[in-house]
C-alpha cells in the first residue's frame, strides 16, 4: 500500500511509485527523499491512520516540549487523529491537521518538529480518499 523512507520522519510514498530507483536523483524527482535510509512497507491491510497515529504518538513523546509549535501541533495532531480514527473527525479537523503541519514544518525550532508532520503531509497529498472516508460528513455523501 505505501512505503516509509528514511524513518519515522519520512515521507509516505505511495504504491504507485514503488518501482522508481532508490537513488537521490530518482527519489528526488518525485518528490522523495533517503532520509536515513530506513524503509517501512506497509500492505493493504495497514489503515493509513492508525500507521499516522503511531507516527503521531512517536513524536508527541520524544518532543522536549521547548517551542510552541511543536509541543502544541504535536498535541493537537495526536488529538485531531484519534479523532480521525474513531470516526467523528470533521472536514475541518483534517483541514486544521495540515494547517498545523505546514506550521510545524515552518516555525519549530529543530529538525524534529520540522520534520514531525512530513508523513502527515504527504498522507495528505497521496490518501485523501482513505482521509476522508474518517469524516463524518463524508460518509453520508
């Protein structure tokens, strides 16, 4: 179903790119990168939002709590996800997640906030679908 490059702060890569080249260039061209050089594979059976909510507990653990942007966004996410996971998120709960990531991405003050939302956004970009079958809204669409 997806891939985890270069460790828990990686991007998720979707099945349609599992062919490409583990190289910087090949990576890179699509919009992946190497990171550690870690790689988690994931199939079918994994719920893109539980594996997130994992990724998410992670962080919220290890962040030393020091700047805003990670310490709250870190809170927020675990809570908006859990959300996510038992059903009752809204459009406006997966709307605040990547305002929060790209906030975190841009505002915090170490590699680890900066990079605690990078599989989050790029569930964004890859699982919409999967994402919003969670919302309460949505399914009644």
């Amino acid at each position: 179903k997806f891939l985890q490059l270069g460790g828990v702060s990686g991007p998720i890569m979707p099945k349609k790119y599992i062919d490409t080249r583990y190289t910087y260039e090949d990576l890179e061209a699509k919009g992946f990168g190497i990171g550690s050089g870690a790689i988690l594979v994931a199939d079918e059976t994994k719920s893109i939002i539980k594996f997130l909510e994992s990724v998410s507990y992670f962080f919220y653990h290890e962040s030393c709590g020091k700047c805003t942007p990670c310490r709250e966004g870190k809170r927020q996410m675990k809570k908006l996800l859990s959300k996510m996971s038992n059903g009752t998120a809204t459009m406006k709960d997966l709307k605040n997640i990547e305002k929060i990531s790209r906030i975190m991405t841009d505002a915090s003050f170490c590699g680890l906030g900066q990079t605690a939302a990078t599989a989050m956004l790029t569930a964004i970009k890859y699982f919409s679908p999967e994402l919003c079958s969670s919302i309460e809204e949505m399914k009644t669409l």
